[in-house]
C-alpha cells in the first residue's frame, strides 16, 4: 500500500520516475511518471539508464545483496 501511496504524491510533485528497488524478490520497478507508462520491471541482472541522466547506466547485477 505504501508503495501506491508515494506514486501518488510523487506524481501530484512532478516528479518524472519512480523506482522500487526489492531486494527479497532482486527486482526494480521503475515508473515513467512523465510519460504515463505502465512500470517496467527489471530483474537484479539489468542495468538500468534514468530518464534524469541519460549517460548514467545503473548495473544491479553489482551488487552484493
């Protein structure tokens, strides 16, 4: 429930992505806020580009949780 709590006042701040890292389930939910598309769910071994700095790549597969 949290989580659709925050999308909302997120998305009534303006802000343009959400992301929701699980590491029990190693998944990222991102949410385009700025185009109104449905989240993309990435597993721990993609790596991940936001829309803020297009250059910057995120590799989760990096991790060690």
């Amino acid at each position: 429930m949290d989580y659709y709590t925050k999308l909302s006042e997120y998305k009534k701040a303006g802000v343009n992505e959400y992301w929701i890292v699980d590491p029990i389930k190693r998944i990222v939910m991102v949410y385009n806020l700025r185009d109104e598309e449905p989240p993309v769910i990435h597993p721990f071994t993609d790596k991940i580009n936001p829309l803020l700095y297009e250059n910057l790549e995120i590799d989760f597969s990096e991790l060690n949780m």
